[in-house]
C-alpha cells in the first residue's frame, strides 16, 4: 500500500464496525457522529477502514465524507475491504493496471452491494463464495495487526557527534521505548451479533485493541452501551439486572433463550476488559465530540508511558488531548523526555504544543543547544524555505555541494546579507566562532589534544570552558529561535516566539526587514510563483505588529516609547530600533507621532523651542551673543534624547552643578526642602556650555551650512558669469576652497559609516541620490580647474579664440554649477510643505523613463523620413544625428518651421528653392500626423501620466517625506560644527581628540546613542513587556466585545421578527 500506492504511513488507525444492511440514524446524531469521525481523520492523519460497500455503516462514513470533500480539498485515506463475492459488476473490475468505469447504482432487484465511491482505496477478498459476508475479516484483523507494527518514526538528533553522553542516551531510549507503533481503535456503529463478537477479538488481541461504542445508534452498540453502564468494577453485574440484558438481546435480535445467554456471556467477557471499552452519549458533558473519545480510549487502552502518549498526541496535533489528558496532576516525566518533545514539536510547526510544553515547565534556555538550533536549520520535516539554500550560495558567493548541511555559521551569514551591510550576527563573531569550532572539535576528536592546542592559541578573552554547558546555550534562546522560524518561513511558529521574552518591538522589526529582504530576493530569482507576494505579507504582518506596538506604548508613557526607539540592543549588532525600522523601510513605523516627536528633539538638540525656530537660529548664527539669550533643556528633558559621549557628560555635569547650587541658595530656616520650579529655571547653563550646546543642535548646523552654501552658490555664480582671468580673483579661492573642503568631508562621510568593509561604506554612501551628484559635480570641477590652470600663455581678448585648453575649463565651470544649483533641492527636502514636493519629483522623473522612449520612438519616426527627404545629398556627418532630432523635438514646444512646411509653395525664396525636392510634397502630411500623435497623444498621455503619479504620490507624500527626515535629522547631526571651508578646523579637532583618546585607550564610541544604567533598561524591558500584555489584553477584549455585539444584534432582529412585537429598532 506504501509502495504501490504512494500512501503515507498513517498515525492512527479508525476500523469502523456495525451493520451492513442498511439502517436510519437520527440526523443530530448522524451528523455529529460523522463531523466528529472527520474530524479524527483530518487532525491525526489517520486512515478509515470500513466493509466499502454502499451500505449500512461504510454508507454512513461515506455520506461524512462527501459532506467533508465539499468543503475542504484535503482528501481523507478511506480504505473499504469487502468480500469479492458479495459486489455487483464485479467483472468491471478485473484487470491488471488500468483504469476501468464502475456502475455505483445498485439494481433494485440484485442480493448483492455496490461499492461506495467515496472511498480513496479498495481492498477486494475473494474465497470462492458468492454473496456471503466473511471472507474479509480475516485479512482486515492482519492488516491492522501489520500496521500496528510499523512504527511511527519521530525525530531524533542525528548530529551525534555533536551530543552529549546523556543525549546519545536519551535519544536511544526514544526509539527504544516507542514501541506501541502506529494506534488502532475499533469504532462500534448499530450492528448485530457478530459486531459484539467482533468487539471481544480486538479486546483479547495482544496487544489489546481499544474500542469505542457509539451510544444511539441502535442494537449491538446499544446493548453494549447499556451493559456497560450495569457493569459494576471487576466486570460483575448487578442483582437482578442479567434477566434484563437477556430480555433486551431477546427483543433486539430475535433471540430465543439459548442464544440471548451466550450472547450474554460474551458481553460478560467484553465487560472484564471494561477499561478499553469507551462509551460515546452525544449531549454528554464528558465527550463533546467522538474525536475526543476516539483519542481518550487510545491513550486510555495502551500501555504506554506519559511520554509515548505526549509523543502520540503530538503525531496527532491534538493539544487539547495532551492537555487535559496527558499534562496531569502528579504526573512524572524522564529527565529530557520534555526537551524532546518540545524538539519534536518544532520541526513538526506544532505551535500550540510548544506553548503548552512551555506552561508545563520546559526552560527554553536549557533547550536550545547550538547543535539543536543547528538541526533546526536542516530538518526535512515540517514546513520548509527551500530559497534558504540559495540565500546561503548568494552569501558565500559559491556553490554548495549536494546534500550540504547548514552550520550557524552560514546562518549568520545569510541574517547579514538580508539586513544589510551595516548588520552583525551574532553567529559570525569572533567569540562564536571560537565556540562552534572547539564544540565541533572536541566531540569529534579527544578532548584533552584539542583543550591544550586551543588553550596555546586562545588569548584571555577567548578562553572558552567546554565543559560548561552554558558554552553551548544561548542568552536569549527565544530570539534565535525568531530568527529560525523566519528563515523557515514558519509564520505562526514566528509569531508566537515574537509574543514571548523579551525586546518584542526589535523582534518584529527584525522579522520584517528578513521577510523583505526575502521577497525582493524571491522576486529576482526565475521562479514565477507567489512566494514573493506570500512573504511581502508575512513581512507587512510584523510591520504592522511594530507600529500597533509603538501605539501603544505611547499612549502609556511617551518618554518611555521614545527610549524604545532609541537604546541601543546589544543582542541586534547594536542597532536600535529606529534604525531597524529606517532597515525595513516601515515608513508607518517611521512617520508614528512617537518617532516625530523625537526626530523633533533631536533635531533641536538642547535648544527649547518650538515658535520660529529658523528666525531665532539665524539670528544667533549672525549675532553670536544672542545665544545666551536661547533656552535650554534640562537633563530630564534630554533623557530621551540620543547624544555624544561628550554631549552626555556634559549634561550630567549640568545636572549635579545646579542642583548643587539651587541646595546651596535655599534659606537654612526653612523646614521643608522644597526646589521652587522658578528657582531651577533661573539657573542658566554657563556660558560655554551654552555655546556648545547651541552650535552641536542639528538644526543649527543646518542653517549654517545653509547659509554658508548660499554664500558660496552667489560666489560661484559671480566666477561664472564675469570674465575669468588669468589667474583666480578671491572669490573663486574661496569657491575652490569650499568644494576642496566638502570633498574631504565626503571622503571621512565615507569611511565614518558604519558598515564595516570599504566596499560596503562606499554602496552604502552611493545609495543616495545627492552623494552621486555631489561626488559628479566635485570632480568635473576639479578637471575644470585642471584645464583651466593647464592652459599655456596669458589670457588676452584673444583669449577665447587661442586658448581652446582654458575655454574648456571655463564651460566645464559653466556646467558645473548646475549641479550646485540642483544640490538646493536637498535642502528644501527638510521643509514640511517644501519636502515632499521634492520626493514627487524624483518620483516623476524616476516613473516617465517608458513614456520617454515611447515618445522618442515617434520623433525619430518622423525626424529620420523627413531629414532624408529634404535633404537627399547630404555626405556622411554627426550632424546628421543632430539634425534628425533637433527640429522634431522643438516642434512638440509650438516651433513648426512654417517655411519649410511646404517648401515649393515658396518658390521665391532662396533657401525653399533648395528644399524643393522630389517628394518634398510628403513633407507637409507627415508633419501633420507626426503633431498630431505627439503633441495631442503622447503630451496629453504625459500629462495624464504625470498628474496620475502626483495624485499616488500625494496620497503618500507626508508619510514618505516623514520618513526621509530621519536621514536628514541624521546627517545634520554627524555632520562637524562648521560648514566649509572652515569645515578643516573642524576635522582638525576632530583629528586630534582621536589622538587623544587612543592614547587614553578610551574605545567608547563618539555616535549618538541612548546611555542607560542596568537598572534602566530593566526597566525599560518591563514596560516593553507591559505593552505587549495590554496590547493582547485590548485585542481580545475587542473580539470579545465585538462577538457580543452580534450576539445583541441577532437576538435584536430574532426578537424583532415576532409579529407580536410593533415597536422594535435594532441599532
């Protein structure tokens, strides 16, 4: 059946007795009996074995199962055995390896069956005899005796070079101690004797098989019901009752006296055996539905320890089984035997079984081993990411040899390559490497050889204690087991680990930005399916979990929200989370109030204020004193605020001095220490403290260097637009000076990113429209002014006929500066009602590249045909190529050329004279159909094209540019003090406090970053976790509500439906 077949190995086994003519059930019961035996089949993978004819019982199950097809397209293994004697058009079925029609309507007429089509297999007996029942029982007790056998292989850790002496063991025990194989329950429906007979076999099977009576159903399952019910512990019968019983088989099967009591003393034997016997009462509070009574009696009539159980149920993917029947009271359980399976659940994407191994004690902590989480990744089984393997190739940039194994390393690999360059994994850090490869070494080779060579090539912080077993675990095993599900593409499984431990607005943004980086690489590969779209989803469904996250959050507290988004997460490569969702391009996480709010501090800095910020800024920048008049913030109100190391001792030092000095100024015959608010906002900072304060705000290096490219922009245009001298005039100096200064500062932008390779820093620097123009602009500059100091002789007022050298250096400087010109943009993009008008540009330029060529297509269409015809003795010439295009384009802006329209009407004209060719006459016609398509199709096309992406991109506009802030916010506040040229100075001092601080061996890094104590982020954790207890609090109480809410309505309009009723109104 495996093999010729294709069948799957089934994890339970329902043989389904009773009648086999046919019989009525109450349509409740027939229902609820069919959904529930469905029900079983579908959630344990389990086959069905019936008579297969279309009657009696198989009828039933056949009817269950036609309800089932329709509404699910998961099919059901039904295997009907029958007696080859017994089926009508039998002959239709001989043959070897063909596909034969078969008549499923019974002749009316006939003593024989049919076969019920609703079964996926057939299993026909033949013995010789014609239209006799029997023959199939024999071979249907072997086959469920040969699948009782065949056991249910379950996983196992097959890295056992990688385990643990206790490891190897336990997993030994497991394949050692399941041994119960694949289950096998008896389901009792109606029947007459021989069911009862039937029942006793299985009950005296070694090893027993458990049975399951459906009360109701009429006859023998009745009387056994019934019997069941008098029988007393011990299998006895009340006083009184056995003439009863024997009158019931009596009336029931027509019975005389000989016969009742035998059968009576087969239901006293079936009786002995009282605890296989389960008995199913629809409406009762014990079995809701067969399918728990069906599992229940399996675990109920084994043998089999806790842990098989658990297995069996796990097989099965009935938690609530386990729950309430293998999770007991006083229940114990093997040291590991939880671990395994919690191993067990994981591969199989058992999520609700991973929950509750969790609630019954399971510490993930002591779970997840390196060579667990590594066979994780390999596992076959369950729901798998093949694109896993390519994401490996694509990372190691090589191919990967067949059957290759993933090591963590690899894993580590491929979560960088998906985060970006500017991402580290945890499992391609020095440390981790050291771990894996000694782990590997040492169980693999003899553990003293590979402790004393590693024990000469180890420095301090490298030391690693094998015999640890923390050396193997993880710190926060739930984040890496996020991690796996993700790259698993096990989304539920990935949610729950997202629910638990802790940082849960960093996981989801983590999850979101793989789940992205998953779907673009998805979407570059060949493959035409829709993984792609699948994981866009998966990805948004985090990004959405982050935003609703930050929501609430914020309406708990803002300032704690805001240090959510700023911490630095030393488990994430020390990113935040505002720069994880910045990763992720989650612009709705970026434009939430709470982010604006603290883009907003930062981009004051210390500055306090909100009114006419620009006025003041300028005000200060070109009358200095004017900032001791400024406001400043206090150190609580910075504490959300990333800054500097510098930046942040000096607010400490702030902080202690006035509180100092408001103590020191407090009268001493005051009882009651009371800090006046007015008192502490008189104590002004000092004044150098105010200057650096007011010069590190972003916004005030933003208006500086504003100023200063103004400044330089009127310089330049000055250069240009007077007649240039031999040598530089003071003002191109200070233009030179100015883009020679910008350039060194772009070139330390470049080598202060924090991406880690040289080749990463300068991707991650290109990615951004303005670094190309302005890396285009300072180098045609620079040739320009090579050219222009290169030429040889003075210049004279024959200068720009002689000099051909310097006139080029003048026209490249004349071009130059629409770079510069162009570069403005980049500070309008920081203006609210200016930004996003900028990004629709970009936009509209970057979407009309097709309607371009379509339009070019056209001009050259027209432009070609009439060069040629107007011209037809031209010699070969690049302004051939010139002429081709440049008259039809300026046609499209009104420019028609009228006298070259019809130019023999023209006769008078010299030039027309020329221009009178023959065929000069098509020249009219074509520039009529040539307007016509481009200046009243392809413009109007354009136009419509154009107001289509202002009307998306509006939409869009506010929360896009919203989320380009942060990188200007950024920029300004890496950016020096001072904007060029001055800029040197700047890089000079900073040049000479890295000197300082290597000698000083201060490593602390100089980036803006949120500094909090221990104590702090404990804090900040529980709030986190509050959070996401109250945000799952609000949910349910919204479904709840919700589901109240329709509850109200319907038992609103059923009460109003009464005709009774004449004033009724339901909201």
């Amino acid at each position: 059946m495996l093999k010729e077949w294709q069948m799957e190995l089934p994890k339970l086994v329902v043989s389904v007795h009773g009648g086999m003519q046919k019989f009525e059930l109450h349509p409740r019961i027939k229902q609820l009996l069919g959904k529930g035996l469905i029900k079983a089949a579908v959630t344990t993978g389990a086959w069905i074995i019936t008579g297969g004819v279309n009657t009696g019982v198989a009828k039933h199950v056949g009817d269950a199962l036609k309800e089932h097809s329709s509404q699910s397209s998961r099919k059901i293994c039904t295997i009907g055995i029958a007696p080859w004697g017994v089926i009508e058009n039998r002959n239709d079925l001989v043959g070897r390896d063909i596909v034969a029609p078969y008549q499923t309507l019974l002749n009316p007429l006939s003593k024989l069956n049919v076969l019920n089509n609703l079964h996926s297999h057939f299993i026909l007996v033949d013995d010789g005899t014609v239209g006799k029942y029997g023959a199939e029982v024999k071979l249907r007790r072997e086959l469920e005796k040969m699948i009782n056998l065949q056991r249910i292989h379950f996983y196992c850790v097959p890295f056992l070079f990688m385990l643990t002496y206790k490891e190897l063991h336990f997993c030994n025990l497991l394949y050692v101690g399941i041994g119960q194989g694949v289950p096998v329950v008896a389901l009792i429906f109606e029947g007459g004797p021989n069911v009862i007979l039937t029942v006793l076999e299985y009950l005296q099977e070694s090893p027993p098989v458990p049975v399951v009576v459906c009360e109701g159903t009429g006859r023998a399952a009745d009387i056994l019901a019934y019997v069941y019910k008098q029988t007393e512990e011990g299998g006895n019968i009340p006083e009184g009752a056995e003439p009863e019983i024997i009158s019931t088989i009596k009336k029931t099967f027509n019975f005389g006296q000989s016969e009742a009591v035998h059968l009576f003393q087969t239901l006293l034997e079936c009786m002995k055996k009282k605890e296989l016997i389960t008995v199913f009462h629809i409406g009762s509070d014990e079995h809701q539905d067969i399918d728990v009574a069906i599992l229940t009696a399996l675990l109920k009539g084994t043998n089999a320890s806790a842990f098989d159980q658990l297995v069996l149920t796990l097989a099965w993917d009935r938690v609530d089984i386990a729950k309430n029947h293998v999770f007991v009271y006083g229940q114990q359980w093997l040291v590991g035997s939880l671990e395994q399976a919690m191993l067990d659940a994981l591969v199989m994407d058992r999520v609700a079984f991973v929950k509750l191994l969790i609630e019954n004690g399971v510490s993930m902590h002591k779970f997840l081993t390196i060579p667990r989480l590594e066979e994780l990744y390999n596992t076959k089984q369950g729901p798998t990411n093949p694109a896993l393997f390519h994401l490996v190739r694509d990372a190691k940039q090589g191919n990967l040899p067949p059957g290759y194994k993933l090591t963590l390393i690899d894993v580590g690999l491929v979560v960088e390559y998906l985060m970006g360059g500017t991402y580290r994994c945890t499992y391609t850090r020095k440390r981790f490497r050291v771990i894996y490869n000694i782990l590997f070494l040492f169980l693999l080779f003899k553990a003293d050889t590979i402790t004393e060579e590693g024990k000469k090539k180890k420095t301090k912080d490298d030391i690693v204690d094998i015999d640890d077993p923390e050396t193997r675990r993880f710190p926060y095993p739930l984040n890496e087991l996020l991690l796996w599900a993700v790259l698993m593409k096990r989304q539920k499984m990935a949610l729950f680990f997202w629910q638990h431990g802790e940082e849960s607005m960093a996981k989801a943004l983590v999850a979101c930005k793989l789940y992205r980086s998953m779907a673009y690489e998805s979407k570059q590969s060949d493959l035409v399916d829709d993984t792609s779209e699948e994981l866009k989803e998966y990805s948004n469904e985090f990004g959405q979990l982050a935003v609703e996250l930050l929501e609430q959050s914020f309406r708990q507290d803002e300032t704690m929200a805001m240090k959510l988004l700023t911490y630095e997460l030393k488990n994430w490569s020390n990113a935040t989370c505002l720069k994880l969702a910045v990763s992720s391009r989650l612009r709705p996480f970026v434009a939430h109030t709470c982010t604006q709010m603290l883009l907003s501090d930062m981009w004051m800095g210390r500055l306090n204020m909100r009114k006419n910020s620009w006025y003041k800024v300028i005000l200060s920048i070109l009358l200095p004193p004017a900032i001791l008049m400024l406001e400043y913030k206090t150190k609580a109100e910075m504490s959300h605020i990333p800054q500097s190391q510098d930046a942040h001792q000096m607010t400490m030092e702030d902080s202690e001095n006035n509180f100092q000095n408001i103590v020191e100024d407090i009268p001493m015959v005051t009882t009651h220490l009371y800090l006046d608010p007015e008192l502490v906002t008189l104590r002004r900072l000092p004044i150098t403290r105010k200057f650096y304060a007011f010069y590190h705000a972003p916004i005030v290096k933003f208006w500086f260097n504003t100023l200063a490219y103004l400044g330089f922009l009127m310089l330049y245009t000055f250069v240009v637009l007077v007649k240039m001298e031999a040598l530089p005039s003071v003002q191109e100096w200070i233009v030179i000076a100015y883009i020679f200064t910008l350039a060194i500062e772009k070139i330390r932008e470049i080598f202060m990113s924090e991406a880690g390779k040289i080749s990463q820093k300068v991707k991650v620097w290109f990615s951004d429209y303005f670094n190309v123009s302005d890396t285009i602009a300072i180098i045609t500059f620079f040739i320009g002014f090579g050219l222009r100091f290169g030429a040889e002789g003075n210049v004279d007022e024959n200068t720009y006929k002689v000099n051909y050298i310097f006139v080029a250096g003048r026209l490249i400087y004349c071009l130059n500066i629409i770079f510069w010109y162009v570069r403005l943009l980049d500070f309008l993009a920081v203006n609210q009602h200016a930004g996003p008008y900028v990004m629709m540009i970009g936009k509209m330029v970057a979407n009309m590249f097709y309607i371009v060529v379509i339009m070019a297509l056209v001009l050259l269409s027209f432009g070609v045909p009439r060069k040629a015809i107007l011209y037809p003795n031209e010699e070969p010439s690049w302004v051939l190529a010139k002429d081709i295009v440049f008259q039809p384009y300026w046609m499209i802006f009104g420019e028609v050329y009228a006298y070259e329209i019809d130019v023999c009407a023209n006769n008078s004209e010299p030039h027309s004279q020329k221009l009178c060719v023959t065929g000069s006459w098509l020249t009219p016609f074509l520039q009529s159909v040539y307007l016509f398509v481009q200046y009243i199709i392809m413009v109007n096309l354009l136009i419509a094209f154009f107001n289509n992406v202002y009307l998306q991109v509006k939409a869009i506009s506010n929360i896009v540019w919203k989320y380009q802030r942060y990188h200007f916010v950024m920029a300004y506040h890496e950016k020096p003090i001072l904007p060029p040229p001055l800029i040197l100075l700047s890089h000079m001092a900073s040049l000479f406090c890295c000197v300082c601080k290597q000698r000083k061996k201060d490593k602390t890094s100089d980036g803006p970053k949120l500094f909090l104590t221990e104590e702090d982020q404990k804090k900040l954790h529980d709030f986190e976790e509050l959070c996401v207890e109250m945000y799952f609090n609000e949910k349910d109480d919204k479904f709840h509500s919700g589901t109240t809410m329709v509850y109200c309505t319907l038992t609103c309009r059923l009460s109003c439906s009464n005709p009774a009723r004449e004033d009724c109104s339901c909201g």
